[in-house]
C-alpha cells in the first residue's frame, strides 16, 4: 500500500503554505490591506499544515478503507507478489482501484465509486515491456504495459513506482 513519505510532506507543507498565504496577500494589496506578516505567517503555517499534512494522512485513510473492500481473487496455482492503488487510463477506461501482480498475472480491479466496473488482467506471458513515464515531465507516478496489441497506463504512487517496475520485469523473465 502507498506509504507516506515525511520528506514529501514537509515540501509539500512549504511550498504549498508559503503560496496560498502569497496569494492571500497579493490580494490583500489589490483590496488595498496592508501587508501583515503576522497574518501572512498564519496563513502559511495554517493552510501549510492542512494540505501538506493533514489532508495527505486523510487521503491515505480514505484509499486504505476503500482498497481493503476492493478484493482480487487468486487462482490456486498463483501467488501473491505486490498489490496497490492505482489508476488505469487507456482507451476505453479510465478508473482508480487495485492494482496486484502474481505469479501468473497483472490484474486490475476499480473500487466501487467508479461508474466503470471494467476488471483487467494481463498474463505475464502478454507483457512486452514496462516503461516508466512522468506525468507533467516531474512526477514520478506512472508506468507503461505494452502488449502486442495494446498499451496501458497505470498511475501508481511515487514511493512505489521503481518497485513495481522491478517487480514486474523480474516476473516477466521467469
């Protein structure tokens, strides 16, 4: 499952916090306020805080919750390598859910709050080649399932992507 990093987070606290209380204060200047550090400082460490944070530690309640209840069953003869949240985007799909690798194939299956109830499962023997891809060109988050006749986009957590590229190339070559 997806872990938390702290690093991330602090960034995230920074960045984000000393933008929205930027923001805060450009506008304050059009209104005609006077800048207040205080007030500035505030709205930095308050909105900071919340989305660098809190709300991070919420979403990733919220998607353990609902990925326990996402439940892909194993044939007898496979095993259990790697599972986690992902999104797939391909042609005709596009939907968040769980993401598991075994012995014997990559399945995808969405949570109940999509509209698109679309299982997926890929034999191992069908995978071509995993390529790694960034969205934005700096987000380290997604990978690449070719096929012979297809191509697939899984939008995996950052922490996770190198290993389940490694996971799933180990796999393809026994």
């Amino acid at each position: 499952m997806v872990k938390l990093s702290l690093k991330l987070m602090i960034v995230q606290t920074i960045i984000l916090g000393f933008t929205y209380a930027s923001i805060m204060a450009l506008f304050g200047f059009i209104w005609g306020e006077k800048f207040n550090i205080w007030q500035f400082i505030f709205n930095a460490t308050f909105f900071g805080l919340f989305m660098g944070i809190l709300f991070p530690v919420m979403t990733k309640i919220a998607t353990d919750r609902v990925l326990k209840k996402t439940i892909i069953e194993l044939n007898n003869d496979e095993q259990l390598i790697f599972e986690g949240a992902s999104t797939l985007k391909s042609k005709s799909l596009s939907a968040g859910g769980k993401l598991i690798l075994t012995t014997k194939r990559l399945a995808f299956k969405p949570h109940k709050l999509n509209s698109k109830k679309t299982f997926v499962e890929i034999p191992l023997k069908e995978i071509t080649k995993v390529k790694q891809h960034n969205t934005l060109g700096f987000i380290y988050n997604s990978l690449i399932i070719q096929k012979a006749d297809e191509e697939l986009k899984f939008y995996v957590s950052e922490n996770e992507r190198d290993v389940w590229t490694t996971k799933i190339n180990d796999s393809i070559k026994h």
